[in-house]
C-alpha cells in the first residue's frame, strides 16, 4: 500500500469512489452522484501544505481516499479540520481507512492541525467503529438533521485533539 498525495490525474477515480458511496446512504448526504466537473473546484482548493487529499494504492490501483478540510470557514478555526475518507466497495474491511487516518493524525501538526473533526452518520457503524478506535471522541449528536429516501437520520460529531 502506498499513501501519496492525490494529483489531477487521479480526481476521475476520486470522483468514482465518492459515487460508489451515494446509493448506499451511509458516508455521504448527497443523494445523487457529483459530476466529475463539478469536483474540479474543490481539487484545485486542495493542497499538499493545507487541505491535503491523499488516495492510497493498492498494486498501482487508487483503492480510498483521505482529504482534510477547513471547519467551518472562520479564521479562529484555522487548526481544526474535518476528515474525510472514502474507500472503494472493493477494498472496504481491508485496513485502508485505518491507513489513511493514521496519516492524518500524524501528519497534523506539520500541517497546524490541532484537532480533526468527522461528521458521520450515526447509523454508519463501521466509520464510527473506526474512528473510536483512533481515540475520536463524541463530541455531538446532531438527531433527525438528515433525510435519506424518506428515514431522518443523526449525526455525530467525533473529534479528537492532537
């Protein structure tokens, strides 16, 4: 497995792995796939020194994904970021969201994070398995703020101090 950071030529499988995740109604609150242009934007905003987007390999194949963004958009919360990953169904059980959030949590402080923030679904166990496993803590509980297919769905805030 390698960890690298993403380059433009890798946003189509990006993009690829992000809708894998939209019918499944777990990882993500859009409820339709994103175009690929439509994420051209928020690549470019993307940056090895400040909101980093890593994608992990598998034998030369982009299997996941990892990106850290601003919270919020406010300057006084310029050390805390939110976490985002995203593994393909192929390579999901197979260690690689661990992977990739150990990268983030070590790389922080290089980046003057402070504190990651994961906003996950409450009834999207395995991410929520995962990040208490990397010592995220509740930090909110944001109840019926979702509606997927027509079922309210919590939120939880998970957060960690670094």
């Amino acid at each position: 497995m390698i960890i690298r950071h993403a380059t433009e030529a890798d946003l189509p499988k990006v993009v690829a792995i992000y809708n894998a995740a939209v019918p499944g109604r777990m990882a993500t609150a859009d409820l339709e796939p994103v175009s690929l242009e439509s994420r051209r934007t928020w690549f470019s905003a993307r940056s090895p020194s400040k909101n980093p987007l890593w994608v992990i390999e598998v034998e030369g194949v982009v299997a996941g994904w990892l990106s850290l963004q601003s919270f919020y958009g406010r300057p006084a919360y310029h050390a805390t970021a939110e976490v985002s990953i995203y593994i393909a169904p192929k390579y999901h059980r197979h260690g690689l969201g661990k992977q990739l959030l150990s990268q983030a949590i070590n790389q922080s402080p290089n980046l003057g994070i402070k504190n990651l923030l994961g906003f996950i679904f409450a009834h999207n166990h395995p991410s929520l398995q995962l990040f208490n496993k990397f010592g995220f803590q509740n930090w909110g509980y944001l109840p019926k703020v979702a509606e997927l297919d027509g079922v309210e769905r919590d939120l939880v805030i998970m957060g960690r101090h670094i």
